[in-house]
C-alpha cells in the first residue's frame, strides 16, 4: 500500500474478515490460478480456517498436497472439483479413486469457455472438443456443416476467489504474466469476487490501458504483500 490515504469500502484488513460473512456450506467457489500459479493463497488459508463443507470448487486443478487447494482436500471441505488436470496432488487422486471426491471432468479450454460465458450470461455453447469421449456423455450433440459438436453449459459461482498483482481502490485488477491465467473468467463467473493482491494503489495511478479486470467485476479487496509463490516442478541443469 502506499502510506495512509487509502480508504475503499471493498478493502478489508485481512483474508479471514474478507470472506467471514460470504462462504458458507454448499456453496459453488470459483477459485483462480493454474497449478500453483497465480492462486488467491491467502483466501484458500482463511476458507480452510472458516471450517465451511460440503463445497463445490470450480478450477483447473487441486493445488498440490499440502498447499493451494490441496488444503481444503486434507480437511475434507471439497465434496466435487470442476476441474481439468488432477495429476499434481495426490490426495485428490486418491479421494476421487476411493469414491469420496466427486468429480466433473473438463478439457481445459472448455472449462475456460464455460466460466466465461457464465460472466457473458451465455447459457450453453457448442464445442468439437470431446466429441466422441467420455467428456460427451449424457450431453446434448449436433452436427453443423461436416462436424459434430457438444453443448457444454456455462458455469455459475456463490464466490470467486481470485489472485492479482496489484489493484486500485475501485477493484481494478493487474496481473502478472501467466499468473492472469483462470482468474479473470472465475472472477467474472462469481456472483460476488474477492480478490488477493500483493499492493494496492489509489484510482488513476493504474493506466487504464493496463487493467486486466474492470473493477465492476471486483467487491472485496485483500492485501497479501508476501505470497510464498512456491515453484511446482523445480528442474535444475546438472552442474
């Protein structure tokens, strides 16, 4: 932050407060980040702290064991992910194995699609991808021209938990590089968003040619100024 002379009614003094009166069982969370990239880590820590279950976490993946959303899965939290990758994290695929974890699986760019047409106020769309796979069954098909498609629904949010780089007072969202990844869709498939940021800065010191997302989308606003920002898969050169 840059001294004293913020005041926004979307910033809160910490995660926990920032999502106290939100979450709440049964809930659906929209959750951003790719892996350990670019996730509200603060906000995961306060959702695990809340003790809410019986949740429905939409994002590409679980985290790993022991971080990210990995958490929630240790504490049981998640009854079903929405997700597109499950490999790194362990404990998901053993509770998804054992049956004890729901899962709706989605080829990542479709999962992409659906989160950002349920912030278009798209109902379903149409995709080749999947066609002819497990992902298609029970779904509605059709042919256009020389191709078949699926029709895959959009994707609706209780909350969204995203994580930027920096934000203004009105909830105007910078990202850094690839770290934007999930976060914009989630946040715009959300009916309410909290966003995580490492600074936060008065309205008009962002050049608005660089918001990534508009503050319309953004209610709440959290400072975590120290992220751990782990590395996932570490691959070092032999000396």
């Amino acid at each position: 932050m840059t001294g004293q002379r913020l005041n926004s009614r979307k910033l809160f003094p910490s995660a926990a407060e920032a999502i106290a009166d939100l979450v709440a069982d049964g809930q659906t969370l929209a959750v951003g980040g790719f892996g350990l990239c670019g996730i509200p880590e603060a906000l995961i820590a306060a959702l695990r702290d809340s003790g809410v279950k019986g949740l429905t976490v939409i994002s590409n993946n679980a985290g790993v064991d022991g971080f990210g959303l990995g958490l929630l899965l240790e504490t049981r939290q998640i009854r079903k992910m929405i997700s597109s990758y499950v490999g790194e994290n362990k404990e998901f695929e053993r509770q998804f194995l054992a049956g004890e974890l729901e899962l709706e699986f989605n080829p990542q760019g479709t999962l992409a699609e659906r989160l950002r047409a349920g912030g278009a106020g798209i109902p379903a769309f149409f995709t080749r991808t999947g066609y002819g796979t497990v992902v298609a069954e029970g779904k509605e098909t059709r042919q256009f021209g020389d191709h078949w498609y699926v029709m895959e629904t959009a994707l609706h949010a209780d909350v969204a938990l995203i994580k930027g780089l920096l934000a203004d007072t009105a909830g105007n969202i910078v990202f850094s590089k690839t770290a934007r990844n999930f976060n914009p869709t989630c946040a715009m498939a959300g009916k309410v968003c909290v966003a995580e940021v490492e600074r936060v800065v008065e309205v008009g010191e962002i050049d608005p040619e660089t918001v990534h997302l508009p503050g319309i989308y953004v209610d709440r606003i959290v400072v975590n100024d120290r992220p751990e920002k782990r590395i996932e898969q570490r691959t070092v050169r032999a000396a």
